[in-house]
C-alpha cells in the first residue's frame, strides 16, 4: 500500500471534500463556461472554494482540474494551455491546504469513446499522462480518476497516472441498471472492482451517479471484491428543476446521516458531489 495511504488510513475515516462545480457557480462561474479556465483567469475564486473545505475539516481536497485533458479544453479554446492549467490547479489547492490537508487532483472523463473509435488507446494515454504529471508538478498529493463511466477508459488514465509514482484513486459512476449498480456501460461493481484492483489502483470507490442512500450497498460490494481502500463520495439526492434552477433536496443532515452505515459497509473515505457543500462536510465530520 502506498505510504500516503497508509497515514491516512490510520485515522480511518477520511474526510474528503464536498462539491465543486456547484461551489463554483455560486462564485459567478455560468452554465457551459470552462471551470479550468478559471485557474488561470481567477486563481482568488477557486482557491475559495477548496479553503472553504479546509475549513469545514476535509482532510483531502480536490482540484479544479476535472475537465483538464486535451480533448476537454480545446472545446474552450486551451489546447495549448493543458500543463498550465493542471500545474495551476493543483497549485491553487495545495496554496489552501497548507498543512491541514493533503490535495488528490482530478481527472476526469474525456467525452471520447474508446469502443466509438473516437480516439485510440495510445492518444488517451498520451492525454492522461500529460494532465497527470502536471497535477504532480503542481505538488499534488494523489490523483483522483473520478466519474468514470467507462472501465476501458479508466484503467487507461489509472496507466497513466501511476506513472507519477503518487497514489491513484479510481471512482467509477453507477447510474444504470434496475439497482443502480452498473455503470452507463453496463459494468457491475465487481467487475470494476477486481479489474481495478488487477491494473495497481491504491484506493477505488464511487461518486456521483445517485444519491447518498445508494452508496452504502455500493461500498459493501466494493468492499467484498477487493481488499482496497474504497472511496465514497455521494450526491445530494438527484437534481430536479424548480423553476428553472436545479435544486438538490438532500440536506447536509440528512445527509450526514448515512456516515456510520457507509463506515460499517466498508467505505474508508467520505465525502460528497453533486449538491454538497462546505456545511455538508462540516455534518460528515460532527457525525463521523
């Protein structure tokens, strides 16, 4: 197990942090702009949003880096500002963290298909080994290879990311089938597990994809299927549209309280996505 891991485990569980997409519109980001191109245009609000979750006690933060490969941000005009906005994004998180958090940067899904033909396999290492090495040269902590749909792809960017030598975290979405157990490509919680495991994942887990309720079956089939550390991170219910805003019903009680059933089902590390926030992870902590 890789030492980063084996610390934080040993004040198991791990708080991780909440939310960034939604944090970031309430800072003034609009629907369809780049949240990566506010690393380099308006470092001062995404460094807000991960000192708001040091500040509510995440012990690991992310990265405003999710859409940063290639194939993400030269939709926004910055394919030639792919190391730029990594370094910067894992800059900007570690600058909050300080000495009070450890920062996992993340990666996620390109949008091209692997069985589509869209890309090759080798482009989408190229495009994950770039983003990936520099998160590590922002001082990333870990990588996060989060929201993934697509095992293939997945275990594409788990190549790459080892690659820095820093501990690789992969999160799969399981949104699909009639108990919400299969990823939109119709890939069962084992199968994903015992693949992630075989490839050199140091942690893997869930989010998105449902709400929080659902995670605690989720974690206990993790938790049969491998002898992993398993990562958690639920959303606040499903989104609905209330007068043309998407609203999250969940509250950060309720939420909250599914810690102790998530810990007993195996999960390691705890937080939340979609729909959470700074005042969701300060009711983890005070229940966990």
């Amino acid at each position: 197990m890789h030492e980063t891991i084996q610390k934080l485990l040993s004040k198991r569980p791990v708080l991780i942090d909440g939310a960034w997409g939604t944090e970031l519109q309430k800072q003034g980001l609009k629907p369809g702009e780049s949240p990566e191109a506010l690393n380099l245009e308006n470092p001062a609000i995404v460094e807000a949003v991960a000192q708001s979750y040091v500040d509510a006690g995440s012990q690991i933060v992310i990265t405003n880096t999710f859409g940063g490969t290639i194939y993400t941000l030269e939709r926004h005009g910055l394919a030639d500002k792919v190391e730029e906005v990594n370094r910067i994004g894992a800059e900007i998180s570690k600058r909050a963290a300080g000495d009070q958090a450890l920062v996992f940067a993340s990666m996620g899904p390109t949008g091209k298909m692997l069985m589509m033909g869209d890309v090759t396999e080798d482009e989408l290492f190229d495009a994950f080994s770039v983003q990936a090495k520099a998160l590590a040269a922002g001082g990333a902590d870990g990588l996060v290879i989060e929201t993934m749909s697509d095992l293939e792809e997945a275990t594409v960017a788990l190549k790459a990311a080892k690659e820095t030598g820093l501990p690789v975290c992969v999160s799969m979405v399981y949104d699909a089938g009639a108990d919400m157990d299969r990823t939109m490509m119709g890939t069962t919680v084992e199968q994903a597990a015992e693949e992630l495991t075989a490839a050199g994942a140091d942690v893997i887990g869930s989010n998105c994809g449902q709400g929080i309720e659902g995670f605690v079956k989720l974690a206990a089939r993790m938790k049969a299927s491998t002898d992993l550390p398993i990562w958690i991170k639920g959303n606040a219910g499903l989104p609905e549209m209330v007068e043309g805003k998407t609203v999250y019903k969940t509250t950060a009680d309720d939420f909250a309280a599914f810690a102790a059933p998530l810990l007993e089902a195996g999960a390691d590390f705890i937080g939340g996505c979609c729909g959470t926030s700074p005042d969701f992870i300060r009711a983890l902590k005070a229940a966990l």
